[in-house]
C-alpha cells in the first residue's frame, strides 16, 4: 500500500481479511478500504468503510465515518 501499488494491496489485504481470527483482522479491513479508496474503487471502498463504521466495537470505526463523510 505505502508503495502506490494498489492493485496488489487490494489482493494481499483481501486474503487477509479471510483470516477472521487473526489479529490483523482489524486493520487489514481498514486497509482493504483505504487499497480500495487509493485504487479508485469508491463503491467498494465506501461499502467497507460503512461496515467498518457501524461496528462500536472495530478501532477503525471512527476514522471510517470521517473518511465516509468526504466520499459523500
């Protein structure tokens, strides 16, 4: 991601995110959205950010509904 390579940051995260359990969980999703949102994929990256948002309990939840807020 912090190279530009979105593309394969989008993969890499996605199969991540396939790993529920693991301790990445979290941030890999916030990350998948922000691969999605870099890549120019907004629906996609919308869609995340607003089931990140609606989850009290993800650490992302806030930073999501600031990011949504400048994509509407």
């Amino acid at each position: 991601f912090r190279s530009g390579q979105y593309v394969e940051a989008v993969r890499s995260f996605t199969e991540l995110n396939k790993k529920v359990y693991s301790k990445y969980y979290y941030k890999g999703q916030y990350c998948l959205a922000l691969s999605y949102w870099a890549a120019g994929n907004i629906s996609e990256a919308t869609r995340l950010f607003d089931g990140i948002s609606k989850n009290q309990e993800h650490p992302f939840a806030s930073d999501s509904k600031s990011i949504l807020e400048k994509l509407r």
